[in-house]
C-alpha cells in the first residue's frame, strides 16, 4: 500500500482575520516557526487547504488568509484516540532509575486534556502545592495517523502516518508515583498542549532523526533526539496496530528525552507564571503555553 500523499507540507488550523471562522491552510513562509510567531504576535499568512486536516485529497489553494489566532492542529473532535508512551528514551530511563521496558509501556489521554498552542496549562488544586507534587514538562514528538492501521508491519508502519507534531506531557509526579497506572496523572484538564502544526510524513524522510527541546522561562532543560527512542515510530504503530485499529485522527506521544524536572537536584516544578516551550525540529516548531493555577475548583 502507498504512504498518505498530500498537497500540503505544513498544516495548521486557526481563526482567520478575515472571516472569524476556523480554518486549516499552510504558512506562506517555509521556514516560519508559527508557534513561536503565533506567541510573538506576528503576522501569519496562510495559503487556505479546503477540506479536512485527515482528508488526503484536501486541497491546497492560492487562496491567503491572516491568523487571528492559532489553534491546535486537530480539533478534539477529529482526535479519536490519544495513546502516549512512557519510557521510550534510554536517557530518561536510566535519569528515572528505571529499567529499559522489554516492550512499549502504554497509557491514554482524555480529550478533555488536549489543548492548543499559547492555551494555559491549567495545575489544578489537587495538583497544589506544586512543591509537593511536582508539575512536570515532557516535549515528545506525536504520530497522527491519516489511514486505519491494524496488524500493520513495521516495514509497511509508516504508510499509516499522515504526519507528525509536538506535544507536551505536562505530568504530575506525586499522583504519578502512587500507582502503577499513569492515566489519572497525565490527564487533568487543559494540561496536555498539541501542536503547533502537523508535517506531513512525505517532509520527513526519517523520524528518527529529529531533534527535540524543552525550555522553562527560556532555559533549555531537554534537548535529545528522536533516533535515542527505545521503540521508534515504525515499532510503535506496528506494536499499537495489533488486534486494535488505529483510526485516522489518532495520535500517539512517543515518550520524552532526559531532563525532565522530578529528576533535577533540586526539582524543577511548573507554577503559576512560568512559560514552557516545547520545540521539535524538521519545521515542526515550537509549541509554547504559560502555566497558571486553579485557584478554586473551576477558576483560575
């Protein structure tokens, strides 16, 4: 079978200056990092695509739109299913003192978790104080299907893929340690930001070659690469892809380099007022969100 072919490279989705309505379309410029333009408030141009960010047959047009506001790349409705690694670099591993996992360890994200660029990671009051409980960044490259895979191959994996994107695994250390579950720790509201484009997977070559960061107020923190995971995407969607069909729209985060907070002498906690930027490279670029506290239930 064919890998996902599309006429976009670069796809964002945002609300447009000129209509106030949502769309998707492609920067302008190649070598724009939107999220980090999007942060700035500069100027964004985009060539409007007409149809569905998972449509392959989407068409891409001369047709040029200003950003308004930059969104997450899917919306929550066209997100089937978030699956995340755990574990997936040998540097954070061994950073974690735990052993090298014999196959991938898996858990799922909630939809409501899901947020775009420059959105509030929102620590909620069962995550405060954040001295006790360590808030926690993790920047990991994220698959997004674009064709139902079940029982896939790893040599045929990457024809499944439409393409790739950032996310931050915003994760909550104490609540994380007292089980052997992580699902309940890595799925508060508005925690986990996604974006800021989607590539598509006929503009990476190799997605084990792409490098990956993440600052805090301006200090890297991690800086590894994706060809450090222990299962690489064409294992991943191949191990994911048995007797479960990963429908178009899923998306996978595939686990996090070294330097993660909980790890740090002393810690390195998220709080109110900090802003964590999570950068991949391969034009990817940088999804960046400040971090606020629920101060009551519901309320910032």
């Amino acid at each position: 079978m064919p890998p996902v072919r599309t006429q976009w490279t670069r796809l964002i989705r945002f609300v447009a200056a000129e209509t106030a309505q949502v769309h998707i379309g492609q920067p302008v410029d190649p070598t724009l990092d939107v999220g980090l333009a999007a942060w700035n408030k500069q100027v964004i141009r985009v060539h409007e695509i007409l149809g569905s960010a998972l449509d392959s047959a989407a068409q891409l047009t001369n047709t040029v739109l200003t950003v308004k506001e930059l969104l997450s790349p899917l919306s929550r409705e066209e997100v089937k299913t978030v699956r995340c690694l755990g574990l997936n670099y040998s540097d954070h591993a061994a950073e974690a003192k735990m052993a090298k996992p014999p196959v991938p360890v898996l858990f799922y994200k909630p939809l409501t978790s899901m947020i775009g660029p420059n959105v509030p990671i929102c620590i909620p009051k069962i995550a405060q104080p954040v001295e006790d409980h360590l808030p926690d960044y993790e920047v990991e490259l994220t698959i997004v299907i674009g064709r139902a895979a079940k029982g896939v191959s790893e040599a045929d994996a990457l024809d499944y893929v439409l393409g790739y994107t950032g996310a931050n695994d915003v994760s909550f250390r104490k609540h994380q340690m007292t089980t052997s579950q992580w699902d309940f720790s890595k799925s508060f509201d508005n925690t986990t930001p996604l974006g800021p484009c989607i590539i598509s997977n006929n503009a990476v070559p190799d997605p084990q070659a792409i490098p990956l960061t993440c600052s805090l107020n301006g200090k890297v923190l991690q800086n590894g690469n994706t060809k450090d995971q222990i299962f690489n995407v064409r294992k991943t969607v191949a191990f994911l892809s048995q007797a479960t069909t990963l429908e178009p729209g899923s998306v996978i985060l595939t686990g996090t380099p070294a330097g993660v907070g909980y790890a740090r002498k002393p810690p390195v906690v998220l709080r109110k007022g900090d802003v964590v930027q999570a950068w991949l490279g391969h034009g990817i670029g940088t999804l960046v969100n400040p971090v606020v506290e629920e101060v009551e239930r519901g309320k910032l």
